[in-house]
C-alpha cells in the first residue's frame, strides 16, 4: 500500500485489480481502481465513481477483462496518443488514394483531422477521448477567432476570409462543417477497425439547407465572356510602356478557356483537374450532329458527360496553342497529356487567385446579395442553365449528382411552366471512340 492510497482491496487476488480509497478524500470517497495487465507495462488508473463496494468491484473486473482483450489483439494498456494514431491513419489514407491527388487528400481530409482533432485534443491518449471532448472541440473550432485564423494556413495557401462579425452565428456553411465531420468520421472508423477506441461519438450540426456558391445570372455571364476577349489581349506595363508578356497572355488564354468549358460541361474541380486529351470523344446522334463526350474520374468516381454544343470550339483552341507551343505536329501530340497544364506539362492544380483576380477586375466577384463567387459557382451557372432546358433526371446523370440534389439547390431557377425545348442529346445515342484531337 502506498501513501497515496488506503483501505485497499485486492479484487482478484494476483495484484491485477486493486480498488482503493484516496487519504485525502474525508467525506463519502469513491473507490479508485488500479489494474494491470500481463503483457503490457504500467497501470490503468480510473475512478470507479462509486462509494459501493461491490459495484466497484464489477467496474473493475469489467474493465480488466477489457483491458486484457485490447492488449492479447496487440494494443496497449494505456494506448496510443491522438497524434500517434493520427500520424499511422495518415500513412494508411495516403496509401489508397486511387481517384484523387495526394494535395487533394492532404487538404481535404487528413489537414482538416490535424487542424480540428489533433490541435485540440493533442496529448491526450486515444482511448480517453470522450464525447464530452469532442462537444467542446465542436464549439471551439468553429468559433470566429477559429475561423480566421484556418484561413491563414501556409502549406496550403488558403485565401484569407472576410473579417466581418458574424452575429453570432458561426462563418462556417453547413456544407463546410458536414465536410470536416466526414473527415473525422473516417479517422474514427479507422480507430474503431484496430481496437483502438469502443465509443461512437456525436458530431452534431445545425439544422439547415447548404447553399450553393452564387451562379452567374445570364447577363453576368454575357458580361464575363465578353470582357475575358478584350482582357486576354491586354498589354503587360512596366514603368508606363506597354508590352507583349506571353507568360501572362498564356495565364490569361488557359483561364479563359478554362472558365467557358466549366461553365458549358458541369465539370467539379477536381474532374476538370485530372482532364487528359484522350478523355475526349465524340457522341454521334441520329440527325448526323455529334456531342462532345468528357470521360471524367473525382468525386463520385469514374463517369462520362455531355458538354454543351461548340464547347469543343474551346477544346480545339487549347489543342492547337498547346501544338504551337511545343512546336509539333498534331500526330506527334502526346494525348495522355492533361489538358490544363503549365508549359512545361506539369499540371496546373488551381485558377483560384487568377479567377479571383478577374472577378474583381470585371465587377462579378459577389452576386447581388454579397456573396462570393468561386470556381465551383461554373457548375452551378450551368446547372441553372440547364436545368429549363433539360429533364432533371438526365441533368442529375450528365452532372454526377441526384435528383434530390437538383431540386434542392436548383429548382429555383426552373420556371412555372417549363418548356422543354430540347434535352442533352435527343434520341438514342451511337457511341463512337473516335478521339478528338482535332
């Protein structure tokens, strides 16, 4: 018996169960539990949360036999840190990435686990965690000051936020916060499956629609397209005079292009990302008229898309710079090339601070309401195109979505009395591999 500890009772006999009341603790004391385990070091201490003997005992014996179960399945008695379990979780995602690039997963899932979980919870071991915990991780990372400083991010180069006060409500769109709790579902999954933790805990959040990133109305669409023509052509200054930069004007083209085929295919970021040339083919139709066939691979996996009619106008465009460029013919072209790419082939992984810069330049960064728009407010703008034109069905096919999702973010756009002028393609469809380079 040590100083620490009095009126000890020894559960099982062997040393492995040991209850024991605290000498500092004078009036209604709870029985402590110490235990050990064979084949693992050191103690597990707890508080039973009892004054009743034999209740204590049960808790004891309980958690004994589970301790004893973790340690024959290899684990350890007390357990691994949150950042240890995180850092093995890290190597295990990284090494099944199959459909989306190692930045893609760093930023989206294992940095969003680093900057919520681990920061708050840092040494704690994993098999302490409680859901308690998770409650006061909850309100403590999506708090404004939070908010703010995510932003600030220097690996990643997050975009720094509006500072406006919130009103109290958190900055974090539902659609942000189910994003992360899927995050840290998927570490917690991972924690379950090896034994390291036996709870299910609760990641509550507020009740609510998403909102979508603001569309393009019609007429701001006009007024973008048609500035980008005059824009591309600018002249660099320096020190007054102006001058050719074929740097910028190359930047300039590729986001331009970039910015008409997103809006006329549907295309997520990360799709459009992973584009290669030998992901083009053609659809041809009944009337002798073809469509353009993007074979896509990201969020929902590996689907193929109509692209409006004379997006391939657009294509053709990069196709034949990407040739001058280089300085080759077009039967020497490499088409597992990707298509938004840098001179030197490597690709190009965002637009976001040129599409943000020409947003500004342009008077379409925010949408009569002051929202933002972003890269993904191209799909969007061609949902809510499209969505007057077409069967909700065929659209929620061609964009790799559900129904549910089209009524709900677009049905707003869709008028009283539709009239379905025409669907994607019309008829019945006659694949074609033929390749389009052009």
């Amino acid at each position: 018996m040590t100083k620490f500890e009095k009126n000890q009772i020894d559960v099982r006999g062997d040393g492995k169960v040991i209850l024991y009341h605290r000498p500092d603790v004078l009036s209604n004391p709870k029985w402590q539990c110490r235990v050990s385990v064979d084949g693992s070091t050191g103690y597990k201490v707890f508080s039973t949360k009892t004054s009743d003997k034999t209740e204590a005992e049960r808790i004891g014996l309980d958690k004994y036999f589970e301790l004893r179960n973790k340690v024959e399945k290899g684990g350890s008695l007390k357990g691994k840190t949150i950042r240890q379990v995180f850092e093995e979780w890290k190597k295990y995602v990284l090494s099944r990435i199959t459909n989306r690039t190692s930045t893609n997963i760093e930023k989206n899932t294992i940095w969003v686990v680093e900057d919520t979980l681990v920061e708050f919870l840092k040494g704690k071991r994993i098999d302490e965690i409680r859901n308690s915990d998770i409650q006061d991780m909850i309100v403590w990372r999506y708090s404004d000051e939070k908010y703010n400083l995510s932003f600030q991010n220097k690996e990643f180069k997050y975009s720094r936020k509006s500072q406006a006060k919130s009103n109290g409500k958190s900055r974090y769109s539902i659609s942000t916060m189910r994003s992360h709790r899927g995050a840290i579902n998927q570490f917690f999954k991972y924690c379950k499956e090896r034994d390291y933790i036996t709870q299910d805990f609760t990641f509550d959040i507020p009740k609510g629609k998403s909102n979508p990133r603001p569309e393009f109305s019609l007429k701001d669409w006009r007024k973008l397209t048609t500035f980008m023509r005059k824009w591309v052509d600018e002249k660099s200054f320096f020190k007054g005079t102006g001058y050719d930069n074929p740097k910028t004007y190359r930047e300039r083209f590729y986001l331009q292009h970039y910015i008409l085929i997103m809006g006329n295919s549907g295309m997520r970021v990360g799709e459009a990302r992973g584009l290669r040339w030998v992901d083009l083919e053609s659809v041809a139709l009944p009337n002798e008229e073809e469509r353009l066939l993007l074979k896509v691979d990201g969020k929902t996996g590996k689907r193929d898309t109509i692209a409006n009619p004379n997006t391939e106008e657009y294509f053709k465009r990069l196709f034949d710079f990407r040739c001058v460029e280089l300085g080759i013919s077009k039967d020497k072209f490499n088409l597992k090339e990707h298509i938004f790419c840098h001179p030197n082939g490597k690709l190009i992984q965002s637009y976001k601070v040129g599409y943000k810069t020409l947003l500004d330049k342009c008077g379409l960064r925010e949408n009569n309401n002051g929202d933002y728009r972003t890269i993904y407010s191209l799909r969007h703008t061609y949902a809510t195109m499209r969505i007057n034109q077409v069967p909700i069905y065929q659209l929620a096919v061609n964009m790799g979505t559900s129904v549910k999702m089209i009524e709900d973010y677009y049905s707003h756009a869709k008028t009283k009395d539709p009239e379905f002028a025409r669907t994607i393609t019309k008829g019945n469809q006659i694949g074609s591999s033929r390749v389009l380079p052009f």
